[in-house]
C-alpha cells in the first residue's frame, strides 16, 4: 500500500464494482475487490441501453472508443396485430453489450487486485475501520467497504434485512435471434429499429444487440426481445415449477422450464402479436424468464460499509438505466470521497444523501412505467388511474428515457 493511501474493500466484481473500484483508483484510493464466482463474468448479461452519463464516465477513465461498438436507433416501431406498423416515434437510442462493459472496465483492474470465489460472510466495524470477513477464514481490513454484490446483496442482509425485493406482478420472456436468421423481408422491416407491440394487458418489445461475438458487424449482430405479461404470485410459482414438480423458487434455469410453457408462449406470440414479432419469438429454442422485481433502500451507509448498484435500489427494466445507475452511484461516491479526503464520515454523509435521492426517483420513475402491467391483477375499478390506461405513444418514448434530473422528479410518468 502507498503510504498514506486508503483502502476500500469492493464486495462484487461485477460492473458495480468495477465502476467503483476503478472511479476511486482514480482519486488515489487502494482497492481490492472480492467476487463470490469463480472465473470470468464476460458471459454474463445481453443486451444494454446506454445513456450519455455512462460515455462520459467511461471517458473519465479512459475507455474512448466505446459509443463507436454501440448500434444506433433512431425509430421507434409499434406494429398491431395485422403485422401493420400503427405507431412511429423517431428518437435515437443506443444499444451496447454487457460483456463491452465489463470487459473494458475489467481490463483496466491489475490481477492482484482481484479475487474470485470469495464468498462473503460477515463484516466487522471498529475504529474507522471495516473488516470483511469470508469463508475461506480470510479477514481483509480497510478504511470502507463498499457493497457491489447484486440483487441478493449479503452486505444488505446484514445492516437491513428488512429491505428485501418486492414482486411487481409481471414477468418478463425473454430469448434472442441472430441477425442471419431473419427474413430479407423481415430484417429490412425491423432490424435496425426499436419494436413494440402492445397486447391488451401486455407489452412487447425487441431491439438489436451486439451478438455473440459482441461486435458490431452486420451478420453477427442479434435481435433481442422482452415480453411482458401479468403474472400473480401463484402462476409465478406454477412457472417456477419444473417437469417434476419441484418448484425453484421465483426464478428458474432455461434448461428446467416446463416444455409446455415454452410451447405456450409460442402459441400466444402467433395469436397476441404482429407476425414479424411473432417469427421472433417462435426462432427461439428455449425463451426463457424473469420476475420483475424491485427495491428501495431507506439507508445507504452503515458505518464504513456504503451500497451502490443493485444492492442500493432496483428499478424494473422498463427504465433500461440499471448499468448506467452503478456508473453513477460510483461516480457520485468517488467524487463526495474526494471533495473531503480528511472526513471519510461526512462524505459518505454526503453521498447517501445524492444517491437515495437519485435512485429512489428512478425506482419511482419504473413503478409508473409498469404501472398498467402490475394493475393487471386488480378489478378494473380499484385500479388507481395510471394502472387503469395507458398511452402507448408516451410508452414508446418514455421507454429507456435518459436518467435526467427532469425525468426524476416528473409528476407525470408514462403508463
């Protein structure tokens, strides 16, 4: 350790924490980060929005050339059920890969600065200082830790365990097509645009991503969609449950999802959706899905200990900011951290006090937009007025919309 320096223990080694733990290198910070996998995450994650905010902080740490692997849209297409296009918003939007970012931010972390398998247990507080400790019986001491371990956060289950994820009452299928397999007819239609489709009670929508091989080369690009559909706690459950009858949980691998559901969701895309988006889903051998959930943090800081990224807040996706949000919550910690480098305390005083702000409005901001979505449950009549409509115009521009103060503290949220 330089003399002098500080340390900050990171606790998940994923895009949150290497936002964090590059973004505070920066400002002379020591750091060490502690991943509970074994290996690389590159294969993790699919297809990204990008927002303005996360250029410029990639920027900051001298990954330039990011925007340039990135694949623009500028529409924005709704087809009706004929297969006919009967909405059209034209605003630009960009679309990376996870494995772009993780790479880029991970290639600039030296190997002894990260570990893998490092399953966090308990953490421990005492004179300014915070010592983690794991299963393997190792204790690691510094002078912060910071927690960037996900949705299932151990560091949130240890200084609020009250704070838990809430379902939303929808789930999202999901599933991915190559650029080849589509049509001629098809991919001079769609490809290159934002596609939306709006069954009663439902949502749809596709977009390109950056294939397999994360480049941005016409050929080896992919279409990737998401479709939204209502589902209660005890249908979850039924999802969840796999050939022989053991239920998962409120998630489940690919591999373990019932055939009859995946000959189901393919039967409802040729009844519910227009036939271009209906030939996407069907292209997919095994769709697979997700529960929409989200979580809102009353507290950032405990101590020494801080959380950012999902561990912080979860807003549901129709929002598309969750890695630009890390990039920003690490941001604003860095920077509190080096507007007082002599009062550890009060900048993390500081940084709480930006970051609830900031991600309790975003959390807000995904609530209204799948407002319609959760309200599927309820009688028409005990809906409240965003659950019971929606205007599918202000759907397609809000969907995604950059993570702006004006977006923030809007009173009128798309649903």
């Amino acid at each position: 350790m330089t003399p002098g320096s500080k340390r900050a223990l990171i606790i998940g080694g994923s895009l949150a924490g290497l936002f964090a733990a590059n973004l505070l290198r920066k400002h002379g910070w020591q750091i060490s980060i502690y991943e509970r996998t074994q290996g690389d995450l590159a294969s993790r994650g699919a297809g990204i929005g990008t927002y303005r905010q996360l250029f410029d902080i990639m920027a900051n740490l001298g990954i330039q050339d990011l925007e340039a692997k990135c694949i623009p849209l500028k529409r924005r297409l709704c087809f009706g059920p004929s297969g006919d296009v009967v909405h059209e918003v034209n605003k630009l939007h960009t679309m990376s890969a996870w494995a772009t970012i993780y790479n880029a931010l991970r290639d600039l972390v030296p190997a002894h600065e990260y570990h893998s398998g490092k399953q966090l247990v308990s953490i421990e507080q005492a004179n300014n200082r915070v010592t983690a400790v794991f299963s393997d019986g190792c204790r690691e001491t510094g002078d912060l830790l910071v927690s960037a371990d996900g949705l299932r956060s151990t560091v949130r289950q240890q200084f609020a365990p009250e704070i838990k994820p809430i379902y939303a009452g929808y789930v999202a299928w999901r599933g991915m097509v190559d650029e080849n397999d589509f049509s001629t007819e098809d991919h001079a239609q769609i490809f290159e645009n934002y596609a939306f489709g709006f069954p009663e009670g439902e949502q749809f929508l596709a977009y390109p991503v950056l294939g397999r091989t994360n480049e941005n080369i016409r050929g080896k690009r992919s279409y990737n969609f998401v479709w939204y559909r209502p589902a209660s706690e005890a249908q979850l459950k039924d999802l969840c449950t796999d050939e022989h009858g053991v239920c998962h949980g409120s998630a489940i691998a690919p591999p373990l999802i019932r055939k009859e559901l995946t000959v189901g969701i393919k039967a409802a895309a040729k009844k519910l959706l227009a036939p271009q988006l209906a030939r996407i889903v069907c292209q997919v051998p095994q769709p697979f899905f997700q529960a929409i959930n989200d979580l809102e943090s009353k507290r950032l800081v405990f101590g020494r200990v801080a959380l950012i990224g999902d561990a912080a807040f979860i807003a549901r996706p129709h929002v598309g900011g969750g890695i630009t949000k890390a990039a920003i919550d690490a941001q604003t910690l860095a920077q509190a951290l080096a507007a007082q480098p002599d009062n550890i305390d009060q900048a993390l005083s500081v940084f709480e006090t930006q970051s609830l702000h900031f991600g309790g409005g975003v959390v807000d901001r995904s609530r209204g937009l799948g407002a319609y979505l959760e309200g599927q449950h309820k009688p028409f009549e005990a809906r409240t007025p965003i659950q019971q409509s929606r205007d599918i115009k202000k759907v397609m521009q809000e969907q995604g919309a950059a993570l702006t103060n004006e977006l923030l503290n809007s009173t009128d949220p798309a649903h």
